[in-house]
C-alpha cells in the first residue's frame, strides 16, 4: 500500500480506473490481507485451545539465559525481590558456560523493601556503595502538563492573559517539583545491611 501510495494512488478509494499501473500491487495487498487474518485467525484459535487444556507454563519453559526469565510465571509485582547481582551476558547460564568471572547471584544480597529505594554503586566498579531513598509517587507531572496546555491554549485563541498565567502557573509548579524534600538521601551502607 505504500509504494501504490508513493506511485500516486489515492487513499480511501473504493475503486480506480483501469491502466494506472496498480492493479498486480493491490492484488498483493489484498492476498497479503486475508492470509494475515487468516494468521490472525488461527492466534485466537490457538489462545482459546491453549486456555481450555494447555499445559501451564513453568519459569524459564525455554531455558533462556537472560534474568528474567529467572521470575515465577506468574511474575510477582516487583521486578526483584533481591538485586541479582550479574556476571555474564548469559546470567542462567553461568555454570553451563563458564565465560564469567563470577558467578551470578540472583537470591543474595540487600532486600530494598523500604519504599523507593535504589543503589548508589561506585563510578569504576559499580559496586553497591549506598542505598539511595528515591522520591515518592507525585502527581505533579500531571499539574504541570496541565499548565502547559493552558498556556498554548491561550495562545491558540490569542487570550495572552491566559498564556501568561499557563506559564506563571508552569513555573510555579516546576519550582515545586524540583524543591528538595527530606524523603531523598542516602539512607544506609548497603555494606551492613
């Protein structure tokens, strides 16, 4: 459809004269169409058979090497409980391969279960140094879009008193957002934890 496009076909056209030089491409549009909704077809076949007596899918059916495929099916809310800590490209992999320096440790470590929490690592290393107390969920962002579309509102309609408060009110909601708050900092050594 893109090079009939490109070829001067119009679009949403029910019909086209005879000798334009696109009659064999839409014929290749229009088979391309039914056999993806035949595919398309059959997808929705094989998720209702699979739903009514597929086996259920264990962790990593496919043996894959990559972290996470190292979650329970069904995967928990959170991404880790424990940061894994990585050695290798392929992680799962590690003993079978024994192309890491280390050995991946996906069940040890510092349990981050105290809200927004994070690592500080070093700049070389990347080695925990810190743990790190994140802000918290805002809805800030959502004011301060807000104020944008007041003020390109106002200028759409030419209302400049309107224009001016959106970028008044913008201002004013980035300066809040960007205030530093006691919630942030550095909590602990994740060395003691």
């Amino acid at each position: 459809m893109h090079i009939t496009g490109l070829l001067g076909m119009p679009r949403r056209i029910y019909t086209y004269p005879d000798g334009m030089g696109w009659d064999s491409l839409n014929m290749i549009t229009t088979v391309g169409s039914f056999i993806l909704a035949f595919c398309i077809l059959l997808l929705f076949i094989n998720v209702f058979v699979s739903r009514r007596r597929g086996a259920i899918a264990g962790p990593n059916p496919w043996d894959a090497p990559t972290l996470e495929w190292s979650t329970p099916s069904p995967p928990p809310p959170y991404n880790f409980a424990v940061i894994p800590s990585v050695a290798s490209r392929h992680p799962l992999w590690d003993e079978r391969l024994k192309e890491a320096d280390g050995q991946t440790l996906l069940e040890r470590g510092a349990v981050l279960d105290h809200g927004h929490e994070t690592f500080g690592v070093t700049p070389l290393d990347a080695e925990p140094d810190v743990i790190l107390k994140m802000p918290e969920d805002t809805y800030v962002p959502v004011a301060l879009s807000f104020c944008i579309a007041v003020f390109f509102t106002g200028l759409l309609v030419h209302i400049w008193d309107l224009a001016a408060a959106g970028v008044v009110l913008g201002l004013i909601v980035m300066l809040w957002w960007m205030w530093p708050s006691g919630e942030a900092g550095q909590t602990e050594d994740p060395a003691h934890v």
